[in-house]
C-alpha cells in the first residue's frame, strides 16, 4: 500500500470528508510521534503497540571480497513493538 492509498484508507476509516484532511491526520500523527522520539520519549498506544528510541551498539565488519574492514557507531533507532490487541487482529483471532 502506498501513500495515496493508505490517506483514502484513514479518510475512509475516519470519516473525513476530504484527502486533505485525512492526510493532515496522518501528518500530525507521524509528526507527533518523530517529536517524542527524537526527545526519548516512549510513545505506547494501548492495544496498538509501541514507538521508542532505542540504542543500537556500533559493529565492526568486513567487506566481501576484499580485506577492507569497517567499523559504525552507536545510535539511535526507532523501534515498534506491535501489541497484543494488533497482534491478535492480524492472526486472525
């Protein structure tokens, strides 16, 4: 599912009248989400799931083929652990 296709689902699902405005829903939401991440902040909808920032450890490795090494730093990653509610939903339960 693409962009367009998921703003005619949200208008469809939410009962809003134009694109515009289903677009504008989904805007504020990633919006608000991206905000509290980048401030460490847990974002948990209940039966939903969970957004959060989470420590990635920095890895050392070697290119295939040759002898060149690399080593990446330590960062942030958002993560989301679905609920049981979505879980459920997507099994089939």
């Amino acid at each position: 599912m693409n962009k367009a296709q998921f703003v005619e689902l949200v208008q469809a699902s939410g009962g809003y009248k134009t694109k515009v405005e289903a677009e504008a829903a989904i805007r504020a939401f990633t919006d608000a989400v991206t905000g509290a991440l980048v401030k460490k902040e847990e974002v948990s909808l209940v039966g939903f799931g969970s957004f959060a920032a989470t420590l990635q450890k920095g890895k050392s490795g070697k290119v295939p083929g040759t002898d060149k090494t690399y080593t990446t730093q330590d960062k942030l990653v958002p993560k989301f652990k679905a609920g049981k509610g979505l879980k459920d939903k997507v099994a089939g339960n």
